[in-house]
C-alpha cells in the first residue's frame, strides 16, 4: 500500500502460527518498534493480548516482533502515523489476522528540547504533524472500525506533564504545545464517544528512562520529582494497561511522574 502523504510505502507482517483467537482482546500500538511503545507491546503480550505494532522502518519492526516471542500473537504495519492510510493499515492488519480490534495505544510521537526563538516552521508543522495530527487520524480510523464492528473499546493517548508544568531549564514549547492538542482531543473525545462505549483516556509520564536521552546521566534528573527518581518505562506500560481495562474511567489523564507535577523533592 503507498502512503501518498509521504511517498513512503506501509507494509505488513504477521506471525505464522495458530493461537492468537478471535476471542482474546487485540491492541493496536503506535510508535512500538522501541523504547516504550515495545514495552506496552511486552505487556499486553503478557497480559493475554493480540498485538499489532507499528513503526516507520519495518525492519525495526520486524526485529521488535521477534523480540517479543508471541509470533502467534504479534503483527506489525509499518509506516508514517501522519498518514491517514497507515491508520488504515493498522486496523486492516489486526482485522485481518486477529479478526477484531479493542484497544488503541496512540504512543508515536516526537520531542525535542529548542529555545521558543529558534523554533523554525518546518520543525514546529514537523511537531503539530507527527503529534497531533498523527494521533488524529489514526483515532478516526480506529473510531470508524469500533463502530462498524458493533461494540465498544478503549482509546489511551500518550502525553506528557510539561503541559502542566514546565521547566526553565528545559524549552520545549513546539512538543509541548502540540502534546497539549492530545490532551485536549483525550478530553473532546471522551465526550464525544462515550455514547459508543469508547473510552477514551491520556498517560503523561515524567521523565522516563528511555534511549532518547542518548548519552546524558538520566538519574541526575530525577530531583525534579518529589520520589526523586526517573520513572521506568515498565511504570508507563502498567499505567496504560490499567487504563485501557478500566471500565469506568474515561476522560482522565494519568500523570505517571514520581510527583513532578505536584512538587519538588
């Protein structure tokens, strides 16, 4: 399938072995090839869960799936989420070969540190894109599937705490206010949805230990929470799989941050 967005191509993969039934609950996770996206995919696994990941790169994509070691219960769609047709992809992929849909995890995102003044427009529509208008269209596909399919399910955004309180030694306006957009559109939707019994919910980690902070001393951080530690990414993963089973929440976000938001240590 061609992404005409980006001119890249989406393509597919699945595992080859039987088990997966279309009785057991499916996830679609964006932005799972690593860091916590791979994780949320390692714990709806453990939890009993089909899993379709999703990525740019599918040999990424591919190496994660093996990883997991549930070719039976893991497929993958690559391709750009600023697309609408990777949305597509995705539910085709988990209806395909699991022959239902449950749970969206919209984790694809990117972040980055520039002071406001030297943000320039192609990174900031790069942010607003791969953010918010990302998450838009990939919940519209999952959305028009859920209601086709007939029942409910749950929707878990992935946001931040900056858009609660920012740090001075930290500039991050562009992410941040695009990552705002996701709050907003977790609080719109839940609204909007629930008559179709689609939860829709938000996590907002602080600062997670994660290979995106390369090579700096990531605990040297941890001093901006009152537990005065970096959370693990495991700690998102629960957080998420506890909201999309929560069955009467809807409409919240879930700071998972050691109390960054509520203070200093």
């Amino acid at each position: 399938m061609t992404d005409t967005t980006t001119g890249t191509s989406a393509r597919t993969g699945s595992g080859t072995d039987s088990g997966s039934g279309s009785g057991r609950t499916t996830a679609l996770i964006t932005g799972s090839s690593s860091g916590i996206g791979l994780d949320i995919a390692r714990a709806f696994l453990e939890s009993g869960a089909n899993v379709v990941l999703n990525g740019r790169d599918p040999d990424r994509l591919e190496e994660a799936a093996a990883a997991l070691g549930r070719p039976g219960r893991t497929a993958w769609a690559a391709g750009s989420i600023a697309a609408a047709a990777t949305g597509d992809a995705l539910v085709r992929t988990a209806l395909d070969r699991f022959g239902r849909i449950d749970v969206l995890v919209n984790n694809a995102g990117t972040f980055a540190s520039r002071p406001f003044t030297e943000v320039t427009e192609d990174e900031l529509d790069g942010f607003l894109t791969g953010n918010l208008k990302g998450t838009y269209l990939t919940t519209q596909a999952f959305v028009r599937a859920l209601r086709a399919q007939g029942r409910g399910g749950s929707i878990v955004n992935i946001g931040t705490v900056l858009v609660d309180h920012a740090l001075a030694g930290f500039p991050a306006s562009a992410p941040v206010v695009s990552k705002a957009g996701v709050h907003a559109l977790t609080t719109s939707l839940s609204a909007e949805l629930a008559a179709d019994g689609i939860r829709v919910n938000l996590v907002a980690p602080g600062i997670v230990r994660t290979s995106l902070h390369g090579g700096a001393d990531v605990d040297s951080y941890g001093g901006v929470a009152l537990l005065n530690r970096v959370g693990e990414v495991s700690e998102i993963s629960d957080a998420v799989l506890y909201l999309a089973g929560a069955e009467f929440i809807t409409g919240h976000a879930l700071r998972v941050d050691g109390g960054h938001v509520t203070g200093r240590s």
